[in-house]
C-alpha cells in the first residue's frame, strides 16, 4: 500500500506545482476568473496532500515528497514555462488534474483491499479532483459544448 500511496502523493505535489505556474503565467479572456479559480485549486489540492501523507504517517508509512522523487516518479508532465492564454491553461491543468485522477483510480482496489479507511480519502481526492476539472472547464467552455 506504501506505494500505492506514494504514486498518489508524488502526483498531488507536482499537480499543485503545475497549477500554482500556471496561476502565475495565465493571461486573456476570462483571466481573472480563471487566476483565481487556480489559486483555489492549489489550496484544495494541497490539503489533499496533506491528507495522504498524514494518512500514510498514522499507517507507519513514510511519504517521500522531495523535489526529486517527486520529478523522478510523478506521471504528470511538466507546465510549459512562458505566459499562456487561459483556453491553453483551461486544458493543460485540465488534463493534469484528470491525470492525477487516473492515478488515484488505479491504485483504489489495492488500497481498498489493505485499508477501507484510507478508500474514503481516495474517494474524496478523486471527487474534488474532478469537480476542479468541471469548474476549470467550464470557465472557458462555449454553450452547447459537452466535451468536459
């Protein structure tokens, strides 16, 4: 379970990373909205960090959230550097919090095998992560649209 744990925890750390560059690099239409809706998603997803690496210390488990591990084992790829339209912004963080989504999925059964508990936080990661997604979606989203 430790690694199940892990891959879930590497993944949130880089999520909020690529969400807090893209924060900070966002410009265009509907930018205010969607800077501060980024700014949220940040917070949200570092409580949820928080939360896994408190769960896997009361389980004896030790999360490993260096700059390294982290860059050596998450499956999200990198923000690109620069400033970036909000569409570009919308989608790329889109696509990383279902990412991070993916993960958390995959690993659900293993855990829920080893400690139902801890399937309670992963199922609240799992429907914060893709409330985020709508909410970020349909910031730039057009009318009739249903593709989020």
């Amino acid at each position: 379970m430790a690694d199940c744990l892990q891959r879930v925890l590497v993944d949130l750390i880089a999520l909020t990373l690529n969400v807090k560059q893209a924060h900070w690099n966002v410009v265009g239409p509907n930018f205010r909205g969607t800077h501060l809706l980024l700014d949220e998603i940040v917070d949200a997803v570092q409580d949820y960090t928080d939360t896994i690496a408190e769960r896997m210390r009361a389980l004896s488990l030790v999360p490993d959230g260096r700059p390294m591990t982290v860059v050596e084992s998450t499956s999200l790829a990198d923000f690109p550097s620069g400033e970036r339209n909000t569409t570009e912004v919308v989608g790329q963080i889109t696509d990383r919090i279902r990412r991070a989504v993916v993960t958390v999925r995959a690993v659900h059964d293993q855990v829920d095998a080893e400690d139902p508990s801890t399937t309670d936080l992963l199922h609240t990661v799992i429907g914060g992560l893709e409330k985020y997604a709508w909410l970020l979606y349909a910031e730039t989203a057009a009318v009739g649209n249903s593709a989020g």
